[in-house]
C-alpha cells in the first residue's frame, strides 16, 4: 500500500484516534475535538427536540461561555426547579455564534454582476487561526472562503469549485491557501472532514483534493504533486482503510469487497447518531420508519457526506427519506473521483522517481476503472449509476452523477456517446443541465439544478467531444443566474432549471441560501471556457427597481 500509508483505528465515533505508522502506534492529541451532542448530552438532545431554534444547525456553532461540562452540571441542577425555562438557560450560556457569519446583501441594486462576485469573496473569506474556547469551529493556519450564509465554515467538496472562480479571478494565492488548510487538515485528522467543526470529523466529502492538487499545479509547475504527495496518500489510506482484511461479500468503513473480490467504495460515517447540525429532522426521520435508529442514521450521515443530502438516489422508494440506503450503495461520482486519486498518486510517485509505487497506483487506477465500467454502467437506461451491491445490480437512478465518468475520463467512448444522448433527452432543461428526473421534495432532485454538477457535466462532455451540449448547458445555466441576479440582485447556492428563467431552488432542511460560493466560482470559470457566457455576464446588471434586501 506504499511506505507513507498509515492505518487509523478510530475509538467510538472518531474521538481519542489512534494511528499506527512504522509500527508505532500513536494517539491525535490529548484534546481531540468532540461534538457539541456528546459533551453537551442531555442538555444538547432537549434544546434540539424543543426546536428552539428554526434551524437545528444554530445551536451547535453556538460559542459557549463556561466549559461543557461546567454548563451542563449548571443545566442537570436547574432544569428541574420550577419556572426553569430552556430558552432564556440558553442565552445566558451561549452566544454567537463567531465569527459572525457573513452578512451578504443579496440586494445588489445597480451593481453589474461581475463586480458583485469580485465583492464577495472578502465577505466571504475567514481567518480562523484562532477561535474561541469550546466552540465547534477548528482552526486552520490559512485563510480561506466559506460558502455563505448559515454555512459558515470551510467545506470539502465546495471548495474545489470555489477555487476554479478564485483561478479565473487572478487570486491564485488565496486558492493556493485553501489547498495548504486542507493539507492541515490531513495531517492533523488524517483526513478532510465535511466542514472544519468537531461535529464534522466523523465523515469527509467527495474527494476532490487530487483535482485541486492539479488545478494548482497548472500554475506552481509539476512540484505540486510532490508537495502534497504525503497528503495524497493519506487521503487514500483513509478511504481504503480495511482493505487488507476485508473478506469477498462483507463491507467496513467506506469499503466494499464483492464476492468475484472487487474492492469499490461508498459513502460512510463514523457515527451512528442523529447529526448534530440536523438533530431534530433525524429523530424524527428515523420516528417514520421501523428499521433500527442507528441504521438510519448511519444511512443519513453517509449520505451527507456524500455532498448530496438528499436526494431520490439514495432512498429504497425514490421518494421517502426514512428508506434511505446510502451504506448499500456503490456511487459512481465517488469511485470516478478515486480513479483520479489513484492516477495522481501514480503521478506524483513517478515524478518522485519512485516507479514501483507509481505502477502500483497505475494499475489501481485502471482496475477501478474496469470495474466502474462494467458494473456501475445501466445499459438499458444508458447512464452509469448507483450499484445496489447488496443485491447486485445497479439502481437504475438517472441523475447528473453520470457525468462523472465523463469528468473524469473513465467513461468509454461508447458510453459517454449514450451518456450524451441522455443529457439531450431527458437532462438537460431551459435552466441547464437538472440533478435527477424525480421530485422527491429534496433539494438533490428535480426541479433544482446545482454550480457543481453544471462544471462536471460541462467539462466532461467537452473531454469526449460534445462541445455544442456542453456550451449549451453552460449557457443555460449562466443565463438562469443572471435572470435571478437582474431581478433580485443576489447569487444563490441552487436553481429551479426547469424554466429558463431561473428561479431560486427550494427544497430540503433548511431555506436556500445566498452567496454562494461555488455559484460565484463556477459562473468565473464557465465564462472563461465561453467568451459569450462570459459577456453576458458582463454586461448583466441588478435592477435597481426590483432588487430588495432580504
């Protein structure tokens, strides 16, 4: 598995880590961060099922003002004495939470579009090098953008898009400083958590971090890969922890070993606990089913970090959440995004003089590849999605992941000529290119389309030839952002593509939310593949009459 790989054995959910390296084992700290639901206990389950809160994600980015323990000793004393009221004990507490979270203007009034993007990133950037004591937020040694609104904090997989928007916009060291944090981030958790909060550490995000290592590398030149290449490797070591025990039919962590003794990957979380950022809507989700609660939370968890929570892809029935399967699934999205780990780390280690490892990461790259070919491809709906390894066959789930194969050059030329074929008939809308075909009521499915599926449709037809879809969609979509942004004055995180118009998505736990970080980063950089995409969105402007501050 190569000299750098390192074996984590996480204890419980994650907390008190031990790794073994060189045959020494050693722990992460003394003080590994906890999540606010088990420092906080009784106290934190109560303030979550009374829905203090409209959004259950606001308690836990709380800051407290006395340790955990000490305010819950102060909660388990009072709670019980007559008058106690659970709301105003939180406010004496709590407060925050901090750093503020950004305080976008949506009303954009008269501002051309362009200008209004290039505004936003010091709004939307954070120096956490510091934080406050007890809070959920983990500091990072570099500046770096967060998505926006109630999504405070530094995020896996939408950072790579935000990056390719910092690239077009000339602030390549501002990127650069986003990949340093995720490379902290391996080295002190040994891998890129969903978001730098402690509630985040049980699960990662789809891994982009070899396609943020390349885009850098276009500019700092091929030592980049060198650079990173012990992050790299820790990042596959993480995914494919088990591997070595994992026995034909059975599956561990983010594993699965099929009985003809294919190794592929799917999502996971280390806990099985409602999450702490959604702790009501996962109570009472698992209230709506008879399966297990732990089974269901695990299905939930893994399907948050795969980036997609929720969609119709994941559920038993298409529709309802309480079936929701994510641990039986084999994605098509993650094991194409570990082809391209696998081939970087062949890259680096061949850059490194090191070819017996790069031909070992070769030669992964291309089995995965086969294997994603063979039994991640629907013939019959002519898509490659989900594999129901439990059952042994593929779901049959038409959505945008098809694109993947194709962003990634794992596709066939045959397959992505069909892939194509089911963009034009059934994916693509007036809005640009649709997440699934199904209105499940959550916010991945029909009608909402999302910046990050539109880059990866869009660079992945243009990998197989299919430049005029590919432009199609990117002007679609670009047009759909600036109908809202004219009307509205403000970018939002998802679109309703099913008119061309463009509408604000809907759906899911929580409001849309402006900013948006990825929005903003993949409307740069599909104006840099298309210069007519790129003068409309120069010349798009607010309207000064109807942009209102929400």
């Amino acid at each position: 598995m190569g000299h750098h790989r390192r074996l984590w054995l996480l204890a419980a959910f994650g907390i008190g880590t031990v790794f073994a390296t060189g045959g020494r084992a050693q722990t992460v700290g003394p003080d590994y961060p906890v999540p606010p639901s088990i420092e906080y206990k009784n106290l934190y389950r109560d303030v979550e099922l009374a829905g203090i809160y409209p959004d259950s994600k606001t308690f836990p980015d709380l800051i407290p003002a006395a340790a955990p323990s000490a305010i819950l000793s102060e909660y388990d004393a009072a709670k019980d004495a007559p008058g106690f009221d659970l709301a105003t004990f939180v406010n004496q507490y709590f407060s925050g939470p901090t750093p503020p979270g950004p305080t976008v203007n949506p009303a954009a009034s008269g501002q051309p579009l362009l200008d209004y993007i290039a505004g936003l990133w010091p709004v939307l950037q954070q120096d956490t090098t510091t934080v406050p004591a007890y809070a959920t937020l983990l500091p990072l040694p570099y500046p770096y953008v967060v998505p926006g609104g109630r999504f405070r904090e530094f995020y896996y997989w939408d950072t790579y898009f935000t990056m390719l928007g910092l690239e077009q916009d000339g602030q390549h060291a501002l990127a650069v400083d986003m990949l340093k944090d995720f490379a902290f981030e391996i080295d002190q958790y040994h891998h890129i958590p969903n978001g730098n909060r402690s509630y985040y550490l049980s699960r990662s995000q789809p891994p982009f971090f070899a396609a943020m290592v390349e885009l850098i590398a276009q500019t700092d030149g091929d030592g980049t890969y060198a650079e990173y290449l012990p992050e790299l490797q820790a990042e596959h070591d993480y995914w494919m922890q088990g591997e070595d025990e994992l026995l034909p039919g059975h599956a561990a962590r983010h594993l699965v070993r099929l009985l003809d003794g294919t190794v592929l990957n799917r999502y996971w979380d280390a806990r099985k606990a409602p999450r702490d950022e959604s702790y009501l809507e996962d109570v009472q989700t698992a209230q709506q089913t008879s399966r297990p609660a732990a089974e269901v939370y695990r299905d939930l968890r893994a399907a948050a970090e795969s980036g997609w929570d929720f969609s119709s892809r994941w559920l038993a029935d298409g529709m309802t959440l309480s079936t929701i399967r994510t641990l039986s699934l084999l994605p098509a999205d993650l094991n194409s995004l570990l082809v391209k780990l696998e081939e970087t780390l062949a890259k680096a280690y061949q850059l490194t003089g090191d070819a017996a490892h790069a031909a070992e990461y070769q030669q992964r790259a291309e089995a995965r590849t086969e294997a994603i070919r063979r039994l991640l491809w629907d013939a019959q709906d002519g898509v490659f999605t989900d594999y129901l390894w439990t059952e042994g066959h593929t779901t049959g789930t038409v959505t945008a992941a098809t694109l993947y194969p194709l962003f990634l050059k794992v596709a066939t030329a045959e397959q992505a000529g069909t892939v194509a074929g089911v963009v034009t008939g059934k994916l693509l809308q007036p809005g640009g290119l649709a997440t699934s075909l199904v209105n499940s009521s959550q916010q991945w499915d029909a009608p909402n389309g999302w910046a990050p599926l539109q880059w990866i449709g869009v660079v992945g037809l243009r990998n197989y030839g299919y430049g005029a879809l590919a432009q199609q969609i990117a002007s679609r979509w670009v047009g759909a952002n600036i109908s809202v942004y004219e009307l509205e004055g403000k970018l939002v995180e998802k679109y309703d593509v099913t008119t061309p118009d463009g509408t604000p998505g809907a759906g899911g736990e929580y409001a849309t939310q402006i900013g948006f970080g990825w929005t903003n980063g993949v409307l740069l950089a599909l104006g840099g593949l298309y210069p007519d995409v790129k003068a409309a969105a120069e010349a798009a402007t607010a309207d000064t009459k109807t942009a209102s501050a929400q």
